[in-house]
C-alpha cells in the first residue's frame, strides 16, 4: 500500500486506537473514581468523622490544590523520562494515598489526604493527553480524545454499583463501608499503575506491534503536525506557560470544571434525594443512567466533528446543554425530570472536553505542549476546588438547595459565550475545515 495514502493512515489510526485506548480508558476510569468516590463515602463518612457540610465540601476541593501545584513539574518530567515509567509512578502512588483514605478518621486527616492524592495524580490526565499527540495525528485526534474520555462515564456506569455494593460491606472485618470503599479503589489503581510499567511504549518508534511501514507512515503524519504547529504557536516551555492563549483557554476550562465537579461530587446525593431513598446499590444503578447517556454522546460527537469540523460549534452547544441540564436538575421536583436534566447535563460537559483539547493542541508541540496543556488542565482544574465551596455557599445566601445547581450552570454557559466569541476561528475552524477537505478527498 502506497506509504502516503490516507487509507494506510486511517487504518493504523484504528490500529493504534484498539492497542491503546482500552488501557487509558482503564487508567482513566480509576482515577475518575479514586477522586470522584467520596461522593458515595459522604453521609457514611460525614456521620463516623463529625465532618460538617463545609468541612467536606473544603476536603472535596483541595485535591485540586494539590494537583494544581504540581501539574506542570509533573508533566515536564513525563516528557523527559517518557510515559511508560511515569504513569506506573502516578498511579501506584495515587492507589496507595487513596486506599489510605480509609484512615480518614478527623478533618486533618481527611484534609491532608485530599491534598496527597491531588499531589499523587497530578500529571496523569494532562500526561495522557500529551501522550495521545505522540501516537495520534490531529486528524483522528479528537476521536482519541472522546474515547478516552469515555473514562467518566464509565467510572460511573461501572462505578457506581461498585461503590454502593461496597458502602454495603459494613462492618465487614471490623470496618466501616467507606473504608472498604476507599481501600478496595485504591488498590486496584495501584495493580493496573505496575501493569502500565509493562504495557505502554513511549513513541511509535518502540512499538514492535507497528511494523516497519506503519511506524515510518505514523512518523511522517505526526511530523508534519509537529511542523504546522511550532509555525503559529510557542516552541519554548516559558513561552507556552505566558501565551495569551493557552491562559484564555485555562480560564474556560476552569469554567467547565466547575460545572464538571459541581454536579459529580454531590450527584449520588441528588440522586438518592430525587428517589427519596438512601446512597447504596439502587442509588448507584440509577445513577448510571446520565453517564449511559454521556457514553452515546462522547461516541458521537468528537467523530462528527473530525469528519465535518466545526469543533468550536459543537463544543458551544454542549455546554450549553450542559449548564440548562445543571440548572434545570436543581429546579425539579419530578424524579424523572430531575434525571433527564442530569442526563444532559453529564452528556454535554463531557463530551464538549474532547473538543475543547484539540484547541490547544493545534498549536503547541514538544516540551511546549508538556507545559502548555499541564497549564491548562492544572489552572483549570482549580474549578474542582472552587466548585464544591461555590456551591454550598449560593445554597447558604439563598437559602435553596436549587440555588447552587444555578450558579453552576452558569458557569457552564459561561465557557459556552467565551469560546464562541474570544477563540480565534482560524484555530478552531480552519483546521476543521482541513478536516472535511481531507475526509472528502478520502
């Protein structure tokens, strides 16, 4: 087969996609529940520690403190000494910090631990995103990105038995369903953490899965990708940590986060509310439905757009249909209401994250990119701090459970406003437009 025909390209895309994807799929769904876990553990862990509402909403969000201090080191180091031996580290040491969660008996504790676990993380998320650019063309880039964002919904869909199966553990050796919980999590992120060690390959040039022709082909198409971005974007770490743009974007995805963390730490609660029941197995089968739907969604989208452009377009109309979802869920009163709001709440701002990568991803490469998006997922991930504190303190002003839910959303159209009017069309259109020429030409 001809070595530049887009047919070979598009066939060792899929090849890639199948070798890799499933992996980070599994990483991401096991970092998505070690961070996300203790919103089923709450009630349990809130009634054994004393913790109050604003306790737990601060030891909710300073995991992002955390990780936020240390995601640009983080990824500077996996991009000098390669993701093989640096995800096995991240998530060995997240595993053993979250499994001791179950010590979690006072505040400090509770704190201190948080605060660990975002240390441990941080760097895993951005690492896998600056990996996918290594093994993944901007031509299928978006795709890559949307399955392995399938990591959320599946952490929930899968998760969220899992999590109410354990809580029902209680008493079980003298501990308390939560500990089990956290115990059990945490050490199945640290088991896959050492399997990493032995499954990952740095660059395509290591992978003796690929042969000759398919490395020599991948090498070329990301090559010139590299090319096309160090022309109109930073080629420095410094210079990428300073660009207009790269903050402009680290703002907007603060927004989303936000929405994100705001709804996801406290939804097994909505949800139990909505049922009038208590956390535990019903509660956690119920609350796999939104993420059912963000799976179909996230599946969907980031396709249609590598084939047709538009990113920007659709990005902007999933956050919104995320912040009416959040703001509509906090208003209803109907159970089957309330969950159809949640159901597009979770689609939207999950499957507008796959789109919003391929942004910065245009125009930074090398240590620049390391630097550059470990910026933005680290400046935004700040909105997972702030999310839970924001939300219990509009509840607090207004005296309304709904009142929190509103400020969220809002910040959900928010990021929906600032990317269809600050983002540059040539960095969001032009290269879709790129897209739907070379997809015709197939």
């Amino acid at each position: 087969m001809n070595p530049h025909s887009p047919a070979l390209l598009e066939a060792i895309n899929s090849k890639v996609m199948r070798r890799l994807l499933p992996f980070l799929l599994l990483m991401y769904v096991l970092a998505f529940l070690d961070r996300a876990n203790i919103g089923f553990a709450q009630k349990a862990l809130q009634h054994d520690t004393g913790l109050s509402n604003a306790a737990f909403a601060f030891g909710a969000g300073v995991f992002f403190v955390g990780y936020a201090l240390f995601e640009v080191p983080s990824n500077l180091l996996l991009h000098k000494v390669g993701a093989r031996a640096w995800m096995c580290r991240i998530m060995v040491t997240w595993g053993l910090v979250s499994a001791a969660m179950c010590l979690a008996h006072t505040p400090t504790a509770f704190y201190s631990l948080r605060f660990l676990l975002g240390v441990a993380e941080a760097g895993f998320f951005p690492g896998v995103i600056y990996y996918l650019t290594h093994w993944f063309p901007q031509a299928a880039r978006a795709r890559a990105v949307g399955v392995f964002y399938f990591g959320a919904p599946l952490a929930f869909i899968f998760g969220s038995p899992l999590s109410g199966s354990l809580l029902e553990l209680h008493g079980a050796m003298g501990l308390a369903g939560w500990q089990w919980l956290f115990l059990i999590e945490g050490t199945l992120a640290s088991v896959v953490g050492v399997w990493a060690f032995w499954y990952l390959d740095n660059r395509p040039e290591d992978a003796r899965w690929l042969d000759a022709q398919e490395r020599t082909t991948l090498r070329r198409a990301l090559d010139d990708d590299a090319l096309a971005a160090s022309a109109h974007g930073p080629r420095h770490i410094l210079a990428a940590l300073v660009d207009r743009r790269v903050l402009l974007l680290s703002a907007i995805y603060l927004l989303i986060q936000m929405s994100v963390y705001g709804v996801i730490f406290y939804l097994p609660q909505q949800v139990a509310a909505l049922l009038g029941t208590t956390v535990g197995l019903r509660v956690g089968l119920v609350g796999a439905l939104p993420w059912l739907c963000a799976l179909a969604v996230t599946w969907y989208v980031p396709r249609r757009a590598d084939r047709t452009g538009g990113h920007r377009r659709w990005a902007v109309a999933l956050l919104v249909l995320a912040g009416l979802g959040i703001g509509a869920s906090g208003l209803a009163h109907n159970p089957s209401i309330g969950l159809i709001a949640l159901c597009c709440a979770a689609s939207g701002f999950i499957a507008a994250q796959p789109l919003f990568w391929t942004f910065p991803t245009r125009y930074l490469t090398g240590a620049a990119a390391a630097g550059g998006i470990a910026l933005i997922n680290s400046l935004g991930g700040l909105g997972g701090f702030i999310a839970p504190s924001l939300r219990t303190a509009a509840e607090r002003v207004f005296s309304s459970t709904s009142a929190g839910l509103i400020v969220l959303g809002a910040s959900s159209l928010l990021a929906a406003l600032m990317i269809g009017t600050l983002l540059r069309r040539d960095g969001a259109e032009s290269s879709g437009s790129f897209q739907h020429l070379l997809h015709r030409a197939r």
